[in-house]
C-alpha cells in the first residue's frame, strides 16, 4: 500500500505544486485514483468507518478524499519521510525454510511484531493526544480541523493530532493484509517466487489488542528500495507477496477483494477499541465527548 516512485525527490516536489492525482507513484494500495491505484486506503477506511456516525468533513480527514492524503494516507506521502519506515508498512518479515536464507524466522518475525507495536503505539498516542480535545470540566478545548489537516509529524491541533494518530495505525494494519501471507490461498509447492499462504478470511487475532502467540507461517516481503529489482536478491520482495491492486502478481483470484474486506473489518475494530480506550482513560462522560467531537462536523453540538 505504499508509493513506490522512481524519483522521490521529483515527486516530493510535485505534491507541493501539482493536483494529488498527477502525482507519478508505482503500483501499491493507493491513496490516489492514478497510476494503477484506486485510492485503496482512503476506501478501505471509509468502509471499515462506516455506521460510526462520521461526519463527511471529520471523515475526509482521516480517510482523504481526492487531491488529499488524508491521515491514512500520509505514510505514504513521500515528504513524510516514512517511506523506508518498515513498522509503517509491515514489510521486512520475509523468511523461507531454506538453507541459507538471508534472514532468520526470529528476524521475520521480529520485524513484523515491529509493525505491531508501531500500530498499538499510535492508538495509544492518539488516546494522550485527546485529551487536548475536551477539558476535565467537560469544556471543548482543541477540536478544529478548518482549513485541513497538515498530518506532516508536527503536534498542532487536538482533533488533527488525533486523527493523525490514527491514521498512522489504520495504515500499518491495512498493509499487513496486503503485504504479507495471511489471506493468501495454500500453495502446492511454495518457493521463494510463491510463498505459502495462511488462507484467512478474518482479521488476524495477533495484530489484536491482546495478541496470541505470533502465527506459524506468517511473513511479509521484503522491500529495501524502489526498483525493487535492485534489491533484496534471493529473498521473498514485497512485489512477489503485495495485493495492493488486483493486477498484482498475488491479487489474483479474489485476494485483492479479500485483503480489501479484511482489512476496513479490522480497521472497524480498532477504532472501536480506541473509543474504549478513551471512556477507560478519562471516564466515560469526558470520554464519549471526546469521540462525540472526533465524529462531528460541528463540535459544538456535542
């Protein structure tokens, strides 16, 4: 699901001046409806957001629209420098049982609890973040998003910083259902080119707030650097295991559609577990206004 771009600087350049949609990027679940992508992340967010009571301005915020990143997209925004950042797009964790491979299972596996804890460790900055939104009085305090948000790592105000937050986590989780194994169909004889798929058709009970123990056959690819030709020589690359679009070597035969499903199914859970998270941290009064401003339009009417 992240861009990968043939000159980075090029278009780091061009978000500044040019439309979202005229930005050149290479095949991945998008943010943009260009260039083989279909806005994957801001689709799968509104999906998995959808019956929470959003209003469409607070929902374009998180979820973008066309010629925004949005916060789910942002780790893919090149001037946000979280393009080589593994944890942010559960990528590293490949490993074959074979003589020789380049890295161990307890290195995959690292790599990808790596993701996990990227994607816990936002939901719990995004838990501190609100509290800047309603004061203990219950009083509003920071809950404008005029104008947009920057979602470019610098605190600003509360319901941006929030929403940035969980951006940041949405993003990792949808990616681990693209980038690695879990809803893949088994393999009758894997190799590195074709790896073993899991065949999961639900979310992954280990990338839920109380984890099982890490999942026997779980990988994801591994990506060093665009052209991936260039790089991570006899391994299993991103480009061999991604469903970032159903043109993709592994979108084939529905798990495009699968990954898409599964993931807004899991993004749906964790923004119900923030919501618990906020009523157990501030108590429930303070807390249900806070997710009353982060859904609203108008805070004022909370």
């Amino acid at each position: 699901m992240r861009k990968r771009s043939a000159a980075l600087a090029v278009v780091a350049a061009s978000i500044l001046f040019a439309p979202q949609a005229l930005v050149p990027q290479a095949q991945a679940f998008g943010t943009i409806r260009s260039f083989g992508q279909n806005a994957e992340h801001e689709r799968i967010t509104r999906s998995g957001l959808a019956g929470f009571g959003f209003g469409p301005d607070s929902l374009s915020e998180i979820a973008g629209k066309n010629g925004t990143w949005g916060a789910v997209g942002a780790p893919d925004n090149p001037t946000r420098g979280l393009g080589g950042n593994k944890a942010a797009h559960c990528d590293g964790g490949d490993f074959f049982a074979s003589p020789g491979y380049p890295q161990s299972s307890l290195a995959a596996a690292t790599e990808l609890t790596r993701c996990r804890n990227y994607i816990y460790n936002n939901i719990n900055a995004a838990v501190t973040d609100a509290a800047g939104l309603v004061r203990a009085n219950l009083s509003l305090d920071s809950t404008s998003i005029f104008g947009g948000c920057n979602y470019n790592g610098a605190k600003g105000r509360a319901k941006c910083n929030v929403f940035e937050d969980m951006g940041m986590a949405f993003h990792a989780a949808q990616d681990f259902y693209s980038h690695t194994n879990w809803i893949d169909a088994p393999r009758a004889t894997p190799s590195i080119a074709n790896p073993q798929g899991l065949n999961n058709t639900v979310p992954a009970t280990w990338l839920s707030p109380t984890p099982v123990t890490f999942p026997t056959g779980l990988i994801s690819g591994c990506y060093d650097g665009f052209p991936e030709a260039f790089h991570c020589g006899g391994r299993i690359k991103h480009a061999t295991l991604n469903k970032d679009t159903a043109g993709a070597a592994r979108g084939g035969g529905g798990a495009y559609a699968r990954a898409m499903n599964v993931a807004a199914i899991d993004t749906r859970a964790k923004w119900a577990y923030f919501e618990s998270r906020l009523i157990a941290v501030y108590g429930a009064p303070r807390g249900n206004k806070m997710i009353c401003v982060l859904k609203r339009d108008n805070p004022g009417s909370c």
